[in-house]
C-alpha cells in the first residue's frame, strides 16, 4: 500500500481561502490529458504538471520559501517600491 503526502495550504499570500466560509483548501486534479496537478480551489493558483498524483502533491508541497519567508519577501518587495 503506498502513502499519499497530505497536501499543505495555498502558498499564496494573496489567497483568501482560510477567510472564505466554506472548503476552499487545495485539491488534486486528474486533467483531461491524463495527467495531475494541485489546483486552490479557492484563488486557483496551480502546481506543476505531472504524470501521478503523489508527484503532483510532492511538486505543490515543494516551496522554495516557506510561508513565512514569502510574506517577508512582499514586505520587503513593498518597501522598495516607496
């Protein structure tokens, strides 16, 4: 029996979906090409193209900064606009 990785939130920060009511949390998608991808389902930020879905949730799980370090970033990106 394989593992399915849970998928983590919306890296976003623009993403309302923790203010919405309702579901609005990240989903697997099988595409009409047959292959899989992670959607928001709440600002429909998309994840990678892959062939399976655990590499489709692995490739939306994989941040580059975490959430925190990218609010920093847009603090940061704001500051030097003024």
């Amino acid at each position: 029996m394989t593992h399915t990785p849970t998928l983590k939130p919306c890296p976003n920060p623009w993403c309302e979906a923790d203010e919405r009511e309702g579901d609005f949390s990240p989903e697997v998608r099988h595409t009409s090409f047959g292959n899989w991808q992670v959607c928001c389902t709440s600002c429909q930020q998309k994840g990678p193209v892959t062939t399976n879905e655990p590499h489709a949730i692995t490739a939306w799980n994989t941040r580059t900064v975490e959430a925190g370090g990218v609010q920093e970033l847009v603090e940061a990106a704001r500051e030097a606009q003024y």
